[in-house]
C-alpha cells in the first residue's frame, strides 16, 4: 500500500493506509508490512530494471503464505493479486486511476473495497461494461464482490488541523492583507483540479454583481501550481475588456501545511469546487465544511453525495455551464454560483448552521471508529465464499453513475468521465433503453447501436441490478445515482 508508517502523511491516501496495519494487529492478526525497495547504488535505474523488488518479492515469497494480501491501487502496480502467493486478496480504492489492468477482471480479488459508495458505484459500472454478443459482461464475479468502508476524516479527531502534515508553508501574508483589507476571500487550494473556466467565471460574476451594487471585491486564494504563467496570461486574454486581470481576482498560495489550511478555512468566507476531477472521496470539501467554511460545487464526482441538503454543500450545475462545440461558456451561465454565494454572505447565521450539522454528520459518518467497524466487515468478507456471480439477463440499463445530468432541451450530458451533447435520435434512445432489463434487449441490436453511439462507453448508460435488489450487491438503498431515470 501507498507510504504506510505514520506521520508525515503522504496526503489522504496515505493518512487512510497508515490505519490498515494498526488496525489488523489490533484485531489479532498478524500483520507483514511489504516495503517497496530503494535503489541502493547510485546510479541504479531500478525503474527501468526492477532490480531491488525482485529481490523484495524472492523475500517475501520465502516466509508463510499470507491467508490475506491487502492492497491499494498503487499496490497491485508492485505485485498483482494472485492466489500462488495469498489464500485472499482485498483491494482499497482511492480512486481509478492506478493499476488498472492488475485488478480488472482479476478473479484472484475476493473484494473490492471503495472510499465511497459513489465509487462502488462507478466500479461496478466498470466491471458491468456488456458483451452484448456474449451475453455477458466484463467481470461477473467482481460485480457482486464491491463493497465500500467510511473512509477516516481527519478533522474528526483533529479540529484545527492534523500535525501529521507539517510539511507545507504558513498563510501568505497577501491573504492576511487582502482580509485587512475588506476583500472577502474564499479558497480554492486542490491543485490542477479546478475548471479554470468556470472559477474565472464564478469570480467575474461575483466581482460584476458587487461593482454594480455597491458591494465588496471578492478574490479567490488558489493553489499558485493551479495558476503557472501560461493560465494567468490565458485569463487576462479571457478578461480583457472587462476592466479586470488575473491578479484582481486570484491570490496565489504555495502548498500549505495542514494546519495553515484550516486558519484558511477559518480566514475565507466560501469554498469553489468547480472541478474537473471526478473525487472519488472528498476530504477537502468535508474539511472545509467541518470548519464552517461552506463550499459551492458542480458536484463533479463524489461531492454531490457527501452530506444532505442544507448541510453546507451546495451543488449548482446546468446545462448552461457545459463547454458548447466549439469549446466556449457564456460568463453569464455562472451568475446563478455567484448569486447563490452572495446570499450565504448575507446570511452568516445560517450558513454557520448548516456548517454545524454538517460538522456533527461527518463527526458521526467518517470517524476513525466507523472506518474500522467498515473496513474489518471488509475484511471478513473477504475471507467467505465468493457470492456466486451476477448473471447478466438479471441486470437491466441504468443512468451510468458518472453522469451527473441529462438536459432534456439540449441534450447535453454533464458528466465525471466526458461531457457531450446527445442528438434527437441518442437521447430517445435513452430515453427508451434506461430501466430496460438486459433479457428484453436484443444482442444484435444493441451491440449495433453501441457501435454507432457508444453510449457505454462513454458512460451515458451502465448495466446495474434493479434497485430492489441492489442492496445484495453492497449498494446502499436509496443512494444510487440516476437509476431508471434521466436525472434533471
């Protein structure tokens, strides 16, 4: 598994793999860290001839058989699950972007544990991709063995910060002045995730609305590796005229210590999550909101599951803010985020009341206690008979879980994988075929149709069990997104 140890933390992911080992050996298991190999000559390229993780995995072979091998994605990249060398494999998925072809399809994995039910959602959406020819899809024995576990916030235990990410630099003095100043401030500091088109447009929005008002500046504080020369000159090209620049709107942080980031929260009066990158999880959106910062967002991946109504998050996305043929967004499409933002600052009082539920539901949800009670039932399954695999003629076509909404007027699909605009002839299709069970679709047929349309592929449609009987399969009942219905 990725850095596992303790403090410094590498990120989430490694503040979540620092509490498997613990945690087994606090069950009475007893736990054999692999700890992948540092070159030990100079010039060795041990990237280009693993030289010093054969030599690991020889090590490790020669001790006891392992009865489990717990991996992460960047894990099965070292040694790919297989039976030859444990008794069981269980995989924690932070996301998917690592590993793919070790654990795709592999039947030596007796589960597959996600950070969230949104992610076991999209894996079985993977594993579910049909051979229409066939009658079957990808990988039937994982569809029925995905599972999630409470992933461990750690702004549960620790309020103002974990010391266990020291590294980074204090609050730069320009956010101090600029809040000196009477600029309302909010945050934006996950680097490269950020859809630059639609912050810029959320920040002129906001800037327009108070010049024309009377009302205050407002300026961003965003990762400075989310702003190199060439996006800050982008964005005085898309601001001229306008009477603004780049550094009107935006100040630029260095990586921050964790501690620094909740003063940040703290400091700013809202959070921007309008974001390309589908979060599997969500740390930094719940951090926020467990400080009483809230935090609006298109909802792109996870973030649009993480807590009710009225806790905090507000998710705000149309048609409107999806990209048209030719790469363009109308700045008037973010007027609505810009809106919505000015009335939290006008009410404090009951933004700091949904902060505060939201504060006691993470509390609650995402504790270090609710991960352990999530993990070790992952674990224990892991250890059963497999359930027997999802026949395919049981399943029926579904809204894919990436899809984050389907504009019936327009046909514009706004989703976590791409997005794209459905003709006439695509949207009646979809129309037609979600909540079609698979035993009443023709092979012939659909495998024509997602030859021409490729609505599978991209995600627009998934195969899925009946909501009914998802729970079997370690859905939570009520949690699926889109299922049987083109989502508003």
């Amino acid at each position: 598994m990725s850095k596992t140890g303790g403090p410094p933390f590498n990120g989430s992911v490694g503040y979540v793999n620092d509490r498997v080992a613990p945690l087994l050996r606090a069950c009475g298991w007893r736990v054999q860290a692999f700890v992948p190999p540092r070159p030990r000559l100079r010039a060795a390229q041990e990237s280009m001839v693993p030289m010093g993780l054969a030599r690991a995995l020889a090590d490790q072979a020669s001790g006891p058989t392992p009865l489990l091998a717990v991996h992460d994605g960047a894990g099965v990249s070292l040694r790919g699950p297989s039976r030859q060398w444990a008794s069981h494999h269980l995989v924690l998925y932070h996301g998917l972007a690592y590993g793919t072809g070790a654990w795709i399809g592999n039947e030596a994995i007796d589960v597959h544990c996600a950070n969230s039910p949104y992610l076991a959602r999209s894996l079985r959406a993977l594993f579910a991709t049909p051979d229409w020819q066939g009658r079957r899809v990808l990988d039937p024995a994982g569809f029925t063995r995905v599972v999630d576990a409470p992933m461990p916030v750690p702004c549960v235990s620790t309020p103002a910060g974990e010391p266990g990410f020291p590294m980074g630099s204090d609050v730069p003095l320009a956010v101090r002045r600029a809040v000196d100043a009477g600029v309302v401030v909010g945050h934006a500091l996950q680097p490269g995730k950020q859809d630059l088109m639609a912050t810029v447009g959320i920040l002129y929005a906001l800037n327009d609305i108070a010049r024309r008002r009377g009302g205050t500046r407002v300026m961003l504080a965003i990762s400075e590796q989310s702003l190199p020369p060439a996006h800050q000159a982008s964005i005085d090209a898309m601001l001229a005229g306008s009477g603004l620049r780049c550094a009107d709107l935006f100040l630029p942080v260095p990586h921050l210590h964790q501690r620094a980031v909740f003063e940040l929260f703290g400091i700013a009066r809202f959070g921007l999550a309008y974001n390309l990158f589908p979060e599997p999880f969500g740390f930094y959106v719940l951090e926020s909101v467990h400080a009483g910062c809230p935090v609006y967002t298109n909802g792109v991946g996870n973030n649009r599951f993480l807590l009710p109504d009225g806790h905090g998050i507000t998710v705000i996305e149309d048609a409107g803010m999806a990209a048209d043929a030719s790469g363009q967004v109308s700045p008037a499409a973010f007027v609505p985020v810009a809106e919505a933002i000015l009335e939290g600052l006008r009410e404090p009082q009951a933004v700091s009341a949904a902060c505060a539920q939201a504060r006691a539901f993470i509390d609650a949800h995402w504790s270090p206690a609710a991960f352990e009670a999530g993990f070790m039932t992952a674990v224990e399954r892991a250890l059963q008979p497999p359930p027997p695999p999802v026949d395919f003629e049981a399943l029926e076509v579904q809204i894919g879980p990436l899809v984050r909404g389907i504009d019936r007027a327009s046909g514009v699909v706004r989703g976590d994988y791409a997005n794209r605009i459905l003709d006439h002839r695509e949207l009646a299709l979809v129309q037609e075929l979600a909540g079609r069970p698979a035993a009443a679709l023709d092979a012939a047929d659909m495998q024509r149709l997602e030859t021409e349309h490729r609505l599978f592929e991209e995600g627009v449609l998934a195969l899925g069990l009946p909501e009914a009987t998802a729970g079997s399969a370690g859905s939570p009942a009520g949690r699926t997104s889109g299922t049987g219905s083109i989502p508003a």
